[in-house]
C-alpha cells in the first residue's frame, strides 16, 4: 500500500518480529535458521541489510525462492530484507524482488507487525569501495562475455548509490500516517558503536574522500533520529547491522542493538 510516497507493509498474522544480522547471500542458511533450528512460525523477520542481491545473476535470487517457499509456507513466515551496502540497490524497488514470504523493500518503507510499525532505512558506505571497483573491472572481462547487455540488475561487486539518504518529504508522509516504535537500518547514528570499521584508516590511505563519506553516512542516521524525535514518534527499539559484532545499549530512552553477522534477536 502507498501513502503517496511511502510504502507500506503489513504483516496482520505475524506473532513474532526477529531481526538478523547481515547474511552476505547466505539465503538458505538464513531459512534454514529460521523455520528448522528454531522452529519459528507466524514470524516477520527483518535483515537489516548486507543481504547479498546483485553478485549473482537474478534467476540465481528467484531460484534461491523457489526452493524455500514450500518450508516458508509451512512455518507461516516472511522474510523482508532491507538494502546494505553490499546489496545493489535496483532489487529494493519493492517490485524487483517481492513475493509472497520474501520481499526486497525499498528505503523508508514502514511495516506493520504485532501492533508496532517499523521504519527500514537502508545503505552505508563501503570502506573497501576502491578494491571492489577495481576487483571488478579486472573480473568483468571474463563475466560479460556471455552476458550481452549491461542493465540495473547486471552483475557487480559494488554500486555507488550506496550510501543511505535522508528524506524528509519521505519523513513527514510518514510521520503523518503512521507511529514508528522501531527502527531497523544498516548502519546507526553517530552516537553508537561502532564508532568506525575496523581497518577504515587503512583503506582511507587510497581512498581521499573515504572517511567524510562514513561521517555523512553517519550524519544521516542522526537526521532521521532527529526527525523521529521532533515528531514526537515513541522509538523506544533501533537495530542495526553492518558491522559485524554485537553490541547494545539504551541512550535516551531507545534500545540500541549492533546485530553480528546471522545473529537473530526478538524485538516482539
């Protein structure tokens, strides 16, 4: 459903939200997880990003579905994903990737669960841009030969448009049609941990404008909070990805959780 530029999502039989870590294209593991080892049902769980869409060709994504839908249907669950930075971002149009247990969304989309509304905002920066660009370009002759015509969902190891945005026309839709109590991105505000990758200052060496574009990217996060503050919107849960460890801690009244990468936390 869309409010006029917003999109929405709403899970009325979920029972259970989960949000994971990032899963770096490991879907079948992440089902695996999901239905077999923890024997989850009626459960909406969110990948706050890194999800692993654009490495591969997109029959591989569609097959990768095919295959789990049967074990998604049985266990009642869906899974949404919310775009990283190594994620290409035409699959998180909302239409790309969108079926019935699994669905790509695009940034700001709010979803609707177990009474709470969820705003996901996607992206960050890569800090290893330059060796995925030139990795890349190395690799590509070899690819394309058989992949005639380069388009939106082409292979690739890294996309430009990576890096989240602060939208506040997309803010005030929705701060006019919905309360947000959650929040799940791919990176965090300034204030959490971590304060910046491991080896950010080494790949910063060869990259110049590298470590202006995480502190933007960081900027933007604190623009949204700030938004979601001024508005009044009662966020009390913020989860995040990104950085592959684990950490959480309550600042000014929100719960702030660093997933590590497959870790899966209950929010409700």
């Amino acid at each position: 459903m869309n409010h006029s530029n917003t999109f929405s999502l709403s899970f009325p039989e979920a029972k259970t939200i989960i949000v994971s870590g990032d899963i770096h294209g490991d879907f079948n593991q992440l089902v695996f997880k999901l239905c077999i080892q923890y024997k989850l049902t009626d459960t909406l769980l969110i990948v706050a990003g890194d999800c692993g869409f654009g490495f591969e060709k997109k029959e591989y994504y569609e097959q990768m579905v095919r295959r789990n839908t049967k074990r998604m249907n049985q266990a009642n669950n869906w899974i949404v994903f919310v775009r990283g930075n190594h994620d290409n971002p035409a699959y998180f149009e909302g239409t790309t990737f969108s079926y019935k247990r699994f669905i790509a969304v695009p940034d700001y989309t709010i979803l609707q669960a177990c009474n709470h509304s969820i705003l996901c905002v996607g992206g960050a920066i890569s800090i290893d841009r330059n060796y995925r660009i030139n990795e890349w370009n190395k690799r590509k002759y070899r690819v394309h030969s058989n992949e005639l015509q380069e388009n939106d969902i082409s292979r690739n190891l890294y996309w430009k448009n990576e890096a989240p945005i602060y939208d506040a026309d997309k803010m005030n839709t929705i701060c006019a049609n919905f309360l947000i109590d959650t929040v799940v991105t791919h990176t965090a505000p300034s204030h959490c941990e971590l304060f910046s990758k491991s080896n950010l200052n080494q790949w910063a060496e060869n990259d110049s404008s590298l470590l202006k574009d995480v502190q933007s990217e960081r900027k933007t996060m604190d623009m949204i909070l700030h938004h979601l503050k001024t508005d009044n919107h009662p966020v009390n849960h913020w989860y995040y990805g990104h950085f592959h460890q684990n950490w959480h801690s309550a600042i000014d009244g929100i719960l702030y959780q660093m997933l590590d990468i497959m870790e899966f936390s209950q929010v409700y």
